[in-house]
C-alpha cells in the first residue's frame, strides 16, 4: 500500500500519568489541561485520516490502541527503540528509524519521499517534537517539510498561554522557519526549527539584527540570556549581531516593536553553513 501522509506523534501524554497533587505542587495544571485538549484533537483528527501512518513515539499504549482503532494495524506503528547511552544520539534515531523501516516492511507499505507529506504533533513544541520528527524526516530522506501543528502539540512556554496561532515564516533556501507567535498582551516571540535535519544536532548558525531596546532573547522558562544588560528605556537603537541555532531552543522576543516591523526582522535572518554531515549520509 502507498502512504501518502505521515504523523509524527512524539511523546505523547507526558502528564497524564501525574498525579493531582503531583502537578498542583509543581504549577503544571495548564501543561496537563493542554494535553487533555490535544489527546481529542489526536483522536478526532484520526477518525477522518486516509492514506496516512501514524508513527508514535512512545507514550500510553491505550492510546496506541485507540489509534490502531481508528487506521487499522498496518497504519499505526509504535516506534521505539534501546537508547545507546551518553550522548549517542545519531546512533538512537538511526534505531528509532529502523523500528519505522521494519514497520513497512512488515506491512508492506511504501511512501514516495518526493511526494509524502507529513505533519507534526506531541510534546513538547518548542523541544521533542519539533527535535525527533525532522531527525525522522532527515533520515527517511523526506523532501517535502512536515507541517507543524501547534494545536496538536503540548507546549512548554508559559507565555504561550492564550497565544493566537503562529504564523510559519520559512527562511529561503533552507528547511528553517520560525514560528511568529502573538501573544496575550500582543507582543511578538518567534523560535527557529528545522523540518528536515535533526533540531537537536543541527548547528547551522542563524544571524539576526536585533535592536538591544526593543527585543530580547530568552529561554522556554522566560530567562533572558541577551542582552546581558538591556536598556532602561525603549528607545530604539542601532541593531546589534545575535546567533543562534535550532538546537539552542531559544526566544526571540520583541516587547516594543510592531508585529509587521518584527515579521520583517525574522524574515531577514541568514542561515549558515551546516558543519556536519547529515544524518543521511551518515546513518541511513
């Protein structure tokens, strides 16, 4: 059979299992509400599916089942595999990739790497399931960009919190975009993720010029790591350099600068030069 859509659902369900008084003494009620909200979306979004392989990433074999339900055993692959240990991380998605591969072959099922499209889903956005589907999508040699979907997915900014949906800005000539948030007060924030090579070991540069007095660079918990001394007032200034990469998982925010002015600053951004091979090439 041919599959023309692929969903990678990572690490679903990480709070279910929590207890009550467990997720009240750490403040993580509107984590696990969040999820609550998605695992409906999960299983409505697969009543309609076609065509489509399901590809979880561990998580509650219950709600494997209500997926196997729902697409049938050949669409519904529950990807898991040994960890290597220390920091072997292309060796473990090389593994993970195969438990996939072993999964088609058994069912014989194929895709067209040119033409499958595929979307993504899970926990965390900003971290796993941004960082393990674009390692599948690198070394299932996919062409076409998975989709995120940022209302299938779980969340660890609090800022995000009564967030509109984001605005996908792609960077030109590269499988990079940065996902443009609105926020409750109407402020801006943008992350940087890559869709075709692995998040977590991509360290392509991205170079920014950001003004120092109207945006700054933070951490999923809302700590600023740039600048190390911001202006008191927000009285425009000459841009400064800044770099990151995907795998940094940081913030851009922008706290007194219109949404057009700061879509214009995300969309000048230039990517380096990845410094390694890619996972393809080295693991396929």
């Amino acid at each position: 059979m041919e599959v023309e859509h692929l969903i990678f659902l990572i690490h679903p369900c990480c709070y279910e299992a929590l207890e009550r008084e467990v997720l009240l003494a750490s403040n993580m009620e509107i984590y696990a509400e969040r999820e609550t909200e998605v695992k409906q979306r999960w299983l409505a979004a697969l009543e309609q599916a076609r065509a489509t392989l399901l590809l979880q990433l561990y998580g509650p074999q219950s709600l494997f089942e209500a997926a196997t339900e729902r697409l049938g055993r050949a669409n519904a692959c529950y990807v898991r595999a040994e960890f290597p240990g220390g920091d072997q991380m292309p060796e473990y998605y090389r593994r993970l990739t195969q438990c996939i591969r072993e999964h088609l072959r058994e069912f014989e099922l194929s895709f067209d790497p040119a033409k499958v499209t595929s979307e993504i889903w899970g926990e965390s956005f900003e971290g796993c399931a941004s960082n393990y589907s674009s390692a599948f999508a690198e070394l299932l040699a996919l062409k076409r960009p998975p989709r995120m979907r940022f209302e299938m997915t779980v969340y660890d900014s609090r800022f995000l919190y009564g967030c509109r949906s984001p605005e996908p800005i792609p960077l030109p000539g590269t499988d990079i975009e940065a996902m443009l948030f609105e926020l409750y007060d109407r402020t801006g924030a943008a992350i940087f993720q890559s869709r075709l090579t692995a998040q977590y070991l991509d360290r392509r540069p991205i170079r920014l010029a950001l003004d120092p007095a109207r945006t700054y660079v933070c951490t999923t918990t809302g700590v600023s790591v740039w600048p190390e001394e911001p202006p008191i007032r927000a009285v425009p200034q000459e841009p400064r350099a800044f770099s990151l990469s995907t795998s940094s998982r940081c913030w851009v925010r922008a706290h007194a600068m219109l949404l057009d002015e700061f879509r214009k600053v995300l969309s000048s951004a230039e990517v380096g030069q990845r410094p390694t091979q890619s996972l393809y090439q080295n693991l396929a």
